[in-house]
C-alpha cells in the first residue's frame, strides 16, 4: 500500500501487515484553488492492490460559490455530511443535503453553491480503477481540472451525473444485531463497474459483528450521528465528516453507542457486498413495517464467506 504521509493522520492501525486509516472530520492539508472555497487533502494518493483514489473535503462558508469545473482523469463521487447547497450539472439545478450523494463521471461539468446558515460540506472521493492512473488524481497535481470561463460552461455541460438523496434506493433491513438498514446507491445507473457505493443505518444499541472483505477496500464516511469505529484492539469515536479507509483482509466492526440511529456511506472498489446484502436481508418498502425477525444463523455467515468473500473470524 502507498499513501501520502503529509494528510495529517488521526490514527492509523496495523491489521496483520495492513493499515486501517481513520481521519478527522476536520484533519488534512489545507489546499488553496482561486474560487474553491476551502479543499482539505485528507488522502493524497492512496494505493494497493485493488484500489486507487484521493480523498478531499469541500468546506464552502456561507455565500461561497465553486465554478463550473471537471476533472478529465477520473470518477468522483462526493458525500455531503453537513449543511445544504445546489449543485448543477448538465443544465439541472440540484438541491443537495446532509446524507445525499453524488456521481460525477469523467468530463462532467459540476458547480456548487453553498445555501442556508451551516456551512456546506463534502466529502470528495476520486476515483481511478487502477493504480496506472494515480498520477492523475485530483488535487495531487490538479493535472486534468478544468474551470469553465464565460460560455464555454454551456458548451460544457454534459457528462454523467448521478444524485440520490439519503433515503434514495434499494434497501434491505438487517438482522440482529445489526438492527437497522442497507441503502444501495445508484444500482444499475452508475456507468461504471469498478466500485460500488452504498449506506448502513444502524439503530440505537445495534451493531456490525467483527468481520472483513477479501477482496474489497472499504471507504467509510460518517453522514448522520456518531458511533465507535472498532479495528483491532482499538476503538474510536466516528461522527459526521470522519473518514475511515479499510483495506482488504482488515477486519472491523460498528457499535451505535450513542443512542440514537447512526449512518455511515461508502464504497466498496472492486464491489462486493451488494448481493450478500439482498439475499440476507429483507427488502425495505415504502410504508411497510419491519420484519418480526430476520434471521442470522450460521449458515448464513458460511455464505457470507464461501459465496461472498467476507472474512469471520472462526469461519474462514
């Protein structure tokens, strides 16, 4: 694995001979972009086997405003954590809030503008399917941003572009002691195929067994509330804004301690989890009640791990 060094780390813990990496909400270098608000590079470059991406924080204050502007050398999906402001892209105008998440596809064009009291915050993932490509990434060396100038946004404007608010796509309940939801996000509308982007809801006193993936990195951003982030032996709080990197074979777990419902949004590079998740849960419909129970036996563990790479300690 590489990563840059210089992204102000929060606590970094050794998993056999891999590294889990957690960061603060408001951790990281501090990047200066002319009409960009304020950019904190939480990863620089991040690299392993199966994964490639940075990972920046848009901070805008309110009244601030980020011009029509792409990145030609990759994929971006952005999570907001806080605050509310529009975003527009291909000639739409969308409101974005706290939970919601987007896909910008390579050469689309997006603005943001901040709006109401809070500031409005993002956090950024940038995206490429291979480590060939790393160099690209934004904002390393900003190779391939573009700022539009005058007419040349409308000419622009175009590329794919994907939102789903918080409560937006399939989900699935969860059984004990997991008690809460699964959001799967974009489904078959994402154009690529090389990462997949969902959200967990846990409930008050509900959490994720210790457990890993074979296979899949794991990038974690904290939307709603707050929880405990456990990684081997150690345990952090993870509220709104924080960051958690997960690297294959690393195993975690989640435990809502705070109360009240809690919810986490990611993605998985390469995807992993999304058809485990249908065929052990229990689909979630508009208006329909939770399952009496849902059940969690051994069996469904083993398949976890022969059918879908997940890794349970005592199982493999």
């Amino acid at each position: 694995m590489s990563m840059d060094k210089t992204a102000n780390l929060w606590s970094a813990i050794t998993s056999g001979h891999r590294e889990a990496i957690l960061l603060s909400a408001d951790a990281g270098t501090v990047e200066t972009i002319d009409g960009f608000g304020t950019i904190r590079a939480k990863i620089a470059r991040y690299e392993d086997a199966e994964a490639s991406f940075s990972v920046i924080d848009i901070d805008l204050a309110p009244g601030e405003h980020i011009p029509s502007h792409t990145n030609s050398a990759n994929e971006r999906v952005a999570i907001c954590y806080a605050g509310s402001g529009r975003v527009r892209s291909n000639g739409k105008e969308h409101v974005v809030t706290q939970g919601d998440l987007m896909f910008w596809g390579r050469g689309t064009y997006v603005s943001l503008t901040q709006q109401g009291d809070e500031p409005f915050r993002l956090s950024v993932i940038s995206l490429v399917p291979d480590a060939a490509e790393a160099p690209s990434l934004f904002p390393v060396n900003r190779s391939g941003l573009i700022v539009s100038e005058g007419n040349e946004a409308a000419k622009a404007d175009a590329g794919d572009f994907l939102i789903e608010q918080e409560q937006e796509g399939e989900q699935y309940w969860q059984a004990a002691p997991s008690l809460g939801f699964i959001t799967l996000k974009f489904g078959e509308t994402l154009p690529v195929d090389y990462f997949s982007a969902s959200s967990q809801t846990l409930d008050a006193d509900a959490f994720v067994r210790l457990h890993g993936h074979q296979q899949s990195t794991e990038i974690v951003v904290c939307t709603r509330g707050r929880g405990l982030a456990v990684v081997g032996e150690v345990e952090q709080n993870f509220g709104e804004g924080d960051l958690l990197i997960l690297p294959p074979g690393v195993t975690h777990r989640f435990i809502n301690d705070s109360g009240q419902p809690w919810t986490y949004s990611g993605l998985f590079t390469p995807p992993s989890v999304e058809s485990a998740l249908r065929e052990t849960g229990a689909r979630k419909l508009p208006g329909a009640e939770r399952p009496a129970a849902i059940p969690r036996n051994p069996a469904t563990e083993r398949l976890l791990v022969e059918k879908y790479g997940f890794i349970i300690p005592g199982l493999q």
